[in-house]
C-alpha cells in the first residue's frame, strides 16, 4: 500500500504538479513573458552590471522577446507548449525575465491586463525581486486574484547577507522576508528561489536555509544549483580564480536536496529541485546530457530507497 503524506498523494514530497491539479483540476503550463524590464542593480539606482550570475538568454525560450508584443508571446508560447504537452488546458502568463514589479501601477496594469485577455490564461506568475514590491502594487494583485490565479516569486537566492553582497543582489535577506511577509499579509500566494553552492556558503549553511525559509508565510520553491553561464561577472571571477567555488557532483547534489527536504515545512511546495543551463551557455563544471525529469527520477527513487520525505526532520 502507498503512503499517503500530508499534501495528500504517494509523491514522498509536496509537488508542484500535484498542487495544480488540486488548484485547477487540470493540467496548467506556464507562457514565459519577457516585458521589457530592468533591474534596479542594472539600472544604476542601486548598482550596474545585474547579478554577477545572470545571464536572461540563458533561460528565455526561443519564442519569448521583448521585441514581441505580450500578446504575441502568450499565443507562441501556447502552440510551443500544445505540441510539447497535449494535455495542457489552461495557462499562466509567467513574467519572468528581470523583475516584473519595477515600473509604475499604471504600466504594470497594461502588460498585465494584456495577458490576462488571451483565452485560457488563468492568471499570472510573477518573477520579481524583493525591493521591487509596495503596498499599492500588492493591492492591485490582490484584486486580480480575485478572479484569477496570482502568485509572487522572488528571487531570494540566499538567505544569507554575505552572499547576497557577492553576487550583487543590492537587498539584505532582512528585505525577502519583509516582503514575503507582507505579500503573504494581502492572501497573496508567494513564491522564492534559492542558489546552492555560492562561493562561500558551506553545505551546513545551505542545510539551515531549510529551517529559515519554513518560517516564512512561502507557498512555493525553486532550488537551482550554482551553474555559471558564459557572459557573466561571474563568468570572469571563475576564469580569475576557480577556487572559490565548489560545484557538486550530480550524487553529491541529490543527497544535499534530500537533506534539506527533510528539514523542510511539508506545507511548501517544491516546484523544481534543479536548474538546466544549455550547454553552449555553460561555463561551468555540468552533469552531462541529463535532463530534469531524470534528476527527479533519481531524487525519488533515492527518497524511497532512504524511506525519506519532506518534513520527515522538520521540527
């Protein structure tokens, strides 16, 4: 007989899939959207040159441009993702490209209400950075969760200051948790995103993220592994000195993401365990040809051969 876990299936963590088949009783796949945005640690307002990871066209899909009306983008993404996964009946126009929330109310309200017109679009995912949020906004996507499926996701990447300061973030871990916390307040879902393996962090601290961030009023997380992409500011501190960072190998990494989930809150939903960078973009050390849905296989079936499961540590 399968065990049945608290979030109500036999998966041995709280899955994103699962989550939206409860949510909307249907397959949902999400559009990613690039609006056009910067970042206020490009723009020189709070510093230049982005994140020292980053690099956007490392992730954007083939069919998502600035250069493209919104609508344009949602109704590409759409016939991109109906070819590739037949069983989608709805769709969330996923903001994803720098952060979303760094323009006036009035802008936002246009791009936002261009998505929300195309049929089958559900609602909105938000990719966003912690200082990049107010009340006013806040305000305005609580209406829209009204009649829509809206979630916030920050890029949080450490919870640890330190780090933060290396890879040029330009907010403190004290700024994420305020505003998650005050997202959560407005019955916002939210959402963040964690880095294992920045230069600096030891694989206790990356453990401990797991008790901090299940204090936070979070709905959902995404774990990546530090991968650097060509055309970075990190790519260049790698080339100048490779011995500041770890990278793990692919079993090393699974038992870190196995570790962690059982110290995490059952009540988060785990929306990606790792990243995947193109090779052609990969200036770092890689996994070789292996694609998410097979790292997954392998954290599974490691979970049930360990009869682990998220929260199974979680005090």
């Amino acid at each position: 007989m399968n065990q049945e876990f608290p979030w109500g299936h036999s998966r041995r963590y709280n899955a994103y899939a699962q989550y939206f088949e409860r949510t909307f009783g249907a397959r949902v796949q999400k559009v990613t959207i690039d609006a056009g945005f910067t970042c206020p640690n490009r723009d020189g307002t709070k510093g230049r040159g982005g994140c020292t990871y980053c690099n956007n066209d490392a992730f954007n899909p083939s069919y998502c441009s600035p250069q493209k009306s919104i609508t344009q983008q949602i109704e590409e993404g759409i016939e991109f993702h109906a070819n590739r996964y037949r069983r989608a009946e709805k769709f969330l126009a996923y903001f994803q490209a720098y952060s979303n929330t760094y323009d006036s109310l009035e802008n936002l309200k246009r791009k936002y209400d261009q998505a929300l017109q195309i049929e089958n679009v559900a609602g909105l995912v938000i990719g966003t950075r912690p200082d990049c949020i107010d009340r006013e906004k806040l305000r305005y996507f609580a209406e829209v969760a009204k009649t829509h499926y809206v979630i916030i996701e920050y890029g949080l990447e450490s919870c640890y200051d330190a780090s933060l300061v290396k890879i040029n973030r330009g907010h403190t871990f004290q700024e994420s948790k305020n505003a998650i916390e005050l997202t959560a307040s407005y019955g916002l879902k939210t959402g963040a995103h964690i880095i294992f393996g920045l230069p600096g962090e030891t694989k206790q601290m990356m453990l401990d993220e797991a008790a901090i961030l299940s204090g936070l009023p979070l709905t959902t997380l995404k774990l990546h592994q530090l991968q650097i992409v060509k055309d970075t500011r990190m790519a260049k501190e790698f080339v100048a000195d490779p011995g500041q960072f770890i990278f793990f190998g692919l079993e090393e990494y699974i038992d870190l993401v196995i570790g962690f989930l059982e110290k995490l809150s059952p009540k988060i939903v785990i929306e990606r365990f790792a990243g995947e960078v193109p090779p052609r973009f990969l200036a770092s050390p890689g996994w070789g040809i292996i694609r998410y849905d097979q790292i997954l296989q392998k954290i599974e079936k490691k979970l049930t051969a360990r009869n682990s499961w998220q929260g199974k540590r979680f005090l």
